[in-house]
C-alpha cells in the first residue's frame, strides 16, 4: 500500500511541477514577445513638417505640423493603436498651469488626418498630428476631429499649451509623452519642446 501512495503522490508531485514549469515558460514567453509602445517629440524635420495642400477650388492652402512619433519597440505588432490628447493645459510665465477647457481625451489624427487604429509592427515610426498651424490665418488648429463650441476659444490663445499625449494599444501598456507648444498668431514662431 505504500508504494502505491507513493507512486500516486510521485504522479501528483510530478503534474504539478510540469504544470508550475509550462505555466512559467508561457508567461515569460509572452512577456519576452511583447509589443512595447513608445511615445515621443524632438524639435526636428520629422516632427515638425511644412506642407502645402491643394484645395479643390484649385487654391493652396500651407500648413505647420507638430507630431508626435509612435513606435513598438516589442516583438510582436502591437494591436488596434491610437493616440490621444488625455488635457491641455495653460503654461503661465510663473511655470504654474491650469486645466483648459478641454476635458475629456480625444483621439488624435494619424498624419493624413487618418483616425482609424493602426497595428504597428515592430521597428518603424509611426507619426501623430498634434497641432496643425495655418500659415494664411492664426489660431491654434488641435488636430482632434471636432472641437466644441465650448472650447472655440482655445483657438485664440496666445502663449504656451502643454499637451499630454497617451498612445494605446489592446495588447500593449499605454505610453506617455508631454509636449509644451508655444504660439502667439504667427506661424513663424511656433515652438514646441518636449516636457
């Protein structure tokens, strides 16, 4: 009878450890495959572009772009991404901010003003429009797909918004960036640098 038991319990101990293993190797599998989302800004010709669009009046309209870059740093192709402005704030000379307006997260537009998730592979660059200035006429140009009648006067603002930018993913941990962008009306001296 002894034997037996422990036979049964050698059986037993051995599933165990076999599960315990199986269910390790699998979660460092995962973890090892990952998607990594990264979410970043640097004052350069990526993230800040000039271009000019012909309208179909035939006219052209120019415009400043400030964008953010998305990458997957992981393995695997992280799933259904988006990129959101989470609040905007006010900086004031003093350094202090205050909430704007602007109060829930709002998708923010691919570039091609695309709103539709994209899966990213890993290793390449992916770029979000966070503002887009008009070279003919001033005002802030959020590139959210509608802004409110409650918020039309973010577009008059002379000074600095900082920006709190989130991109997510389903199968990823959401990344973060911070972006102050400073603009008084003129296109020539926008500025934007990373918080």
């Amino acid at each position: 009878m002894t034997s037996a038991w422990i036979a049964v319990g050698a059986a037993i101990g051995g599933g165990l450890v076999a599960g315990l293993l199986t269910g390790f190797y699998q979660h460092w599998r995962e973890h090892w495959n990952r998607p990594i989302l990264s979410i970043d800004f640097q004052d350069d010709k990526f993230h800040r572009v000039e271009s000019t669009h012909k309208r179909s009046d035939g006219k052209e309209d120019s415009f400043v772009y400030i964008r953010a870059r998305v990458r997957n740093t992981g393995r695997n192709v992280a799933k259904d991404c988006r990129v959101f402005l989470a609040h905007l704030e006010e900086v004031h000379p003093s350094g202090k901010t205050t909430r704007t307006v602007f109060l829930d997260s709002r998708q923010l537009a691919w570039s091609g003003w695309n709103f539709v998730s994209l899966s990213l592979p890993a290793g390449l660059d992916f770029y979000a429009d966070v503002l887009r200035i008009s070279k003919a006429a001033s005002g802030w140009g959020i590139s959210v797909e509608q802004i409110f009648a409650s918020e039309q006067d973010l577009k008059s603002y002379s000074g600095t918004y900082r920006f709190h930018l989130v991109a997510t993913s389903e199968n990823a941990v959401p990344a973060r960036c911070t972006v102050d962008i400073t603009y008084a009306g003129d296109w020539r001296n926008l500025r934007a640098v990373a918080v």
